[in-house]
C-alpha cells in the first residue's frame, strides 16, 4: 500500500469519525469483499457465518467510530478484527466439539493487500492485457467462469488439447507477470512448514 | 510442453482441493526432482489462487449487503435514540414522580384527597339501624328509610343526602360543616342532634332540632341561601309543593319516639297518622271519608300489629277500617297492604 492511499485512509478516517457516512462506504466497498473472502479461505468458515461475522464488524468500526484509535492502517485494524473474530468462532465451535482444521496464522500487510478486491484486480488486468487474446479467453472462461476444460473447447469450437496448451501458456506469462506483485501464498508457506 | 500440461493440470486440481492421493503422489515427486519445479509450482499456483480468489470477492454482492449493514445501524440508532430518549424523560420526570409519591404518602392523611365513592344504607320496613360515618357521626334510620354518604369525606362540607326518616348526632366539626340533602333542601349542622323525616310521599319535609343549632338552606344558582335558624326544641316543616316554611314549637318526645320502638301519635290529623302508620307497616293507607279531615289522634304503639292499632284507635274515635291483604298483581309481584279508613256508623 502506497504512503498516498495511507493518508487517504486516515482522511477518510477522520470524515467518517465525525458521522460523515460516504467515508464508512467507502471503507465497505473496499474491505468488504476481501475480509469475506479472506475469512472464508484462512478459517475454513461458512459463507453465511462469514458475512454476518464481518458485517458484524462493520457495524463496530461505525457505531465505536469516535472511540477507534488508528495505530497501522484502517485496512489492518479490519483485517485484524475480521481475524479475531474468526479465532473467537473457531474456539466456541472446538469447545462445542467441532475439529478445527486450520489455525490462522500471523501474515503480513503485504499478504493482506491481495484480499483487497480492486487492488488484485487492476494486478490481474495489466497482468492478463499481456495475454494473446485466445490465451486469455480460455484463461477467464477457466477461472473467472468455472468452466470445465472440456467445456471451454465446446464453447470456443477448439480441442481439448489446444485448451490444455493455451492454459498452460497462460499460466507460463501470468506467473512471470505476477512474480513481483504477489506475495508468496500463505497456505504455501504453511504447507511447507508442515513438510 | 506434455508434462508441463500435465503438472499444471494438476496443481489446478489441487487449487480446487480435487487432487486424488495417486495424483498427489505424482506431484510430490515432480516437485522434489528439482528447485526449479519447485519455484515453477508455487508460481502457478500463486496465479491460480489470486485468480480464485478474485472470483471468490467479485461474486460478493457488496451494495446489498452494505444495505443490510446500514439497516442494522439504523435500527441500532434507533434504539440508542430511544434509550437516550428515555433517559431524559425519566431524568425529567424523577423529581415531580418523587414529589408525588412523598405527596401521596405523607399527604394522604392530612386530608384533602378526593373520594367520591358514595355508599348508601337502607333499611326495610319494621326494621331500624344504626350506623357510623367516616367523621364519626351517628345516624339512626328508620324504617323504609335511605341514606346516601361518602365512604370517606372530603372536601371542606360534609355531605349526605336521606330519603325517609333519620335521626343525626353530628360529630362536631366547624371547619367542615355537616349537611343533609332533603329534597330541594339541605340542614347545615356542625355538632348537633335533629331527626329529619323526609319520606317520598311526604308532602312536608320536618326537621326537628333536639339540641345544638342547624340552618335550613338551599343552593339557588350555585350559592348557598340560608331559609332560617332553628332553635332547640323547634321544628322546621317545608312544604315540598309550595316550598313554604313554618317553624314550631315541637314535642321531642313524639318526633324522637321511633328511636325507641314507638310509634307516637299527639293530636295529630288523620292525615299524619295514615301517612306514619303506612311507613310503619308497609301499608297504603286510605281516608276515605272527607269529613274526617278534622280529627287528630293521640296514641302510642310499640309491639302492636297493624290490625291490634287500627282496632285501638277505632274504639276512641268514630272509625271504621278495612284491611285487604296483599294481592297479587298481575306481574306476580304482591302490592302493599291496603288499609281503607271510614267514617263510622255512630
């Protein structure tokens, strides 16, 4: 996150402290779709009790809005709400007998700016304009439309094979592309950890 | 470019947790041939899982929920806005609730408090009684006789309102004089002792004044006229038609005699006595003859019956008398005795 968009955070921030509610949705059409997911992917949790968690949160950050004090970042103390909910959840279901598959794991706030939605999407769009337009086409209909392989060649009137290969080809550029932007995985590292 | 395909086939189904124990196996051993496979993997895996997930935050329907979220803050402001309100109005009002309270509890007894709850005594024919009011005073009812009073009193006058007779020792008061409602008029008292018989087919209303001092008023247009002072000994007769006045001199002794169980008769007309001898009985008692207007009657009856008096005062005066018993009507209900009073044959 650039020192720009901190200080525009903490501007917001201060709008939003004196009751100004465009700055509280600015803050939701940002987070809220990352913390969602972010909750989701970290904690295994459902999507239901998901979404109530972090609108749970967000009706917090406005109603203690006066009280709030903003040490790192708006997007952190977010995300760390969102997380500490999480725990508190896991550890009402594991005392109420549930197996707990994943303990969350510190990350750091350059991991958190890949659950930041327009963030990961303009990466993914100067990423995927280096694409030949076919390789892109499958790449998108794969991902992005959940299409199935086999799918893809009906849709697009090409074999299999050529599917598997402009994948392939895809993937070959986009990793090159993303190398620099996108931190390593946590669940990587974790798995890694765990070898 | 084959085994490539095939590694990224399968790093894709491992992305989407679809990867079979067979398939895993081939993976791990692909990744541990080199560092190279090893970078190439978390590579692509990083493209397949940010891609994943952006289509995992692009399928969030962010502007609905926020509408949720904006309704629970509004509900929530609600509810604040009305406990805060709350507050203030409980705030507000503590102080004149506790005046009230410490008014009502302590006030309550130093008087004033308005009871307009107004019960009401009545005694059947042949049977008297006795009663105590709130203020402490006494009243005897006669027979056949109402009254009407307060359960508590109230107010600066005390008052009560009598049909038929009743005699009244008044508890001395007089700061809050004591009234009796008769018909159009009322006898003020403080602390005295009278009888007043007002009975509905009484064409007079008579106060007699044993002891002490009451006023006949009347209220006209809201204020109170006064219609005269009755001495000791006196009585006042009203005339309910013509609301004449008269005061006499008076026997005690005849007017007081129902206390005791009698029924007391001194040279009174025929009149008087049919009218008293009716409240006494139950009776409807009838003069039938015009010319016995003139004659008056001096007797005394204690346990006698209706017929045993009519037979006494028949032998000193020139009367005769028929009884006919309670008949039925025709709404099976029994109509009071008649007693028909004529002229005898002498």
């Amino acid at each position: 996150m650039e020192i720009k968009e901190h200080t525009q955070e903490l501007f917001l921030f201060a709008e939003m402290k004196q009751g100004k509610e465009y700055a509280f949705d600015f803050f939701f059409n940002y987070y809220y779709p990352g913390l969602c997911v972010y909750a989701q992917n970290m904690f295994s949790l459902p999507e239901e009790e998901t979404k109530n968690m972090v609108q749970d949160v967000f009706l917090k950050f406005w109603n203690d809005r006066r009280k709030i004090v903003i040490t790192t970042s708006v997007r952190s103390y977010l995300f760390v709400s969102v997380k500490n909910r999480s725990l508190d959840y896991l550890k009402k279901k594991k005392r109420q007998g549930t197996k707990i598959e994943f303990e969350g794991k510190d990350f750091s706030e350059e991991a958190i700016d890949t659950y930041v939605l327009s963030e990961l999407e303009t990466l993914f769009k100067e990423s995927l304009d280096k694409l030949p337009a076919r390789c892109r086409e499958v790449f998108e209909l794969s991902r992005f439309e959940g299409l199935k392989n086999r799918d893809i060649a009906k849709q697009l009137d090409i074999s299999e094979k050529t599917v598997e290969n402009q994948m392939t080809k895809a993937l070959k550029i986009l990793k090159l592309e993303l190398k620099d932007y996108l931190p390593l995985l946590i669940l990587f590292e974790t798995f890694h950890f765990l070898k | 470019m084959e085994e490539r395909n095939k590694i990224y086939r399968l790093i894709e189904l491992e992305c989407g947790k679809l990867l079979n124990e067979q398939q895993q196996k081939e993976l791990n051993c692909w990744l541990e041939e080199s560092s190279e496979h090893q970078s190439d993997y978390e590579e692509v895996r990083k493209v397949l899982m940010y891609s994943q997930r952006l289509d995992a935050m692009k399928k969030i329907d962010v502007s609905n929920d926020l509408k949720q979220v904006k309704a629970k803050i509004g509900k929530e402001n609600f509810i604040r806005k009305f406990y805060i309100g709350f507050q203030r109005v409980a705030a507000f009002l503590i102080v004149p609730l506790m005046l009230y309270s410490i008014w009502t509890l302590v006030g309550e007894p130093l008087g004033n408090r308005r009871n307009t709850i107004t019960k009401s005594t009545e005694t059947s024919f042949g049977v008297r009684s006795q009663i105590q009011l709130s203020d402490g005073t006494h009243v005897w009812l006669n027979s056949g006789s109402k009254l009407f009073y307060p359960e508590e009193f109230s107010g600066k006058k005390r008052v009560v309102k009598l049909l038929g007779e009743a005699y009244f020792q008044v508890q001395s008061d007089k700061n809050n004089p004591f009234y009796v409602e008769a018909g159009n008029y009322m006898v003020k008292a403080t602390g005295t002792r009278f009888n007043i018989s007002n009975y509905p087919d009484d064409i007079e209303i008579t106060t007699f004044l044993e002891s002490g001092k009451v006023e006949l008023v009347a209220l006209e247009e809201g204020k109170e006229r006064s219609y005269g002072r009755l001495l000791q000994g006196q009585k006042a007769v009203a005339n309910k038609a013509n609301g004449k006045i008269a005061t006499y001199e008076a026997d005690g002794e005849k007017h007081l005699s129902w206390m005791n169980g009698e029924l007391m008769f001194r040279r009174d007309s025929i009149k008087d006595v049919a009218r008293r001898l009716g409240h006494w009985f139950n009776a409807e008692v009838v003069i039938d003859d015009k010319r016995l207007e003139e004659y008056v009657f001096t007797a005394t009856f204690t346990n006698e019956s209706l017929e045993e008096a009519l037979r006494l005062l028949s032998y000193s005066s020139d009367i005769e008398y028929e009884i006919i018993n309670n008949q039925q009507r025709d709404d099976s209900s029994f109509a009071k005795r008649k007693v028909i009073i004529r002229k005898g044959k002498k």
